[in-house]
C-alpha cells in the first residue's frame, strides 16, 4: 500500500511541540524520498528495499496522522463541553474554606 497520491497540504500551524528547526516530515515525503546512488567503486544499498521500507514508514506515518488529528478534534470537543457545563453551573460562592 502506497501513500504517495495522498498528499494532504501542509498545516498553517505546527502543534507537534517540536522547536521549529526543521519542519515535520508527512507520510508522502517519507515515501517519496529518494537516495543518489553510491559512487562509483562504493557499496549502496538496495535502492528496491530502501523504498520499501520507506513505503512501509510512510503508511504508519498515515496513520498516526489520521490518530492525532482525531486525537486533537476530540480534545477540543471535551473542551467545548467543558466550557458550556461551566457556563450552565456557575460557581455558587461557596468555595473551599467557607462555613455554611
């Protein structure tokens, strides 16, 4: 199974926590990353094997993509929640530390 055709566009905001260095690789650029060959009188690897481990890379990629953003919309409906049931039950000034 290849990802290459799935090309999502790149998001306007990185919310992987990384320091932005350098930024996040998606599944169809792991896939499609291409190797030069060895120079002449050097050892390579095998080109067929190398793609196919970075087709293989590529598709768990996907898949944590597809986790996170789920990951992500479910966070924020908690939060929408949270924030209505908030809204609907104010506090009734009866804190910690007050006597009845």
């Amino acid at each position: 199974m290849s990802v290459r055709s799935q090309r999502p566009a790149p998001a306007n905001g990185d919310h992987s926590g990384r320091s932005g260095a350098y930024p996040s690789l998606l599944p169809w650029q792991v896939a499609e990353r291409r190797f030069p060959p060895a120079r002449f009188g050097r050892r390579g690897l095998d080109p067929d094997g190398v793609y196919a481990f970075l087709d293989r890379v590529a598709v768990d990629m996907a898949a944590l993509h597809v986790a996170l953003a789920e990951s992500r919309r479910e966070a924020a409906r908690i939060e929408v929640m949270l924030h209505r049931c908030r809204f609907d039950h104010p506090p009734t000034g009866r804190g910690r530390g007050q006597v009845r």
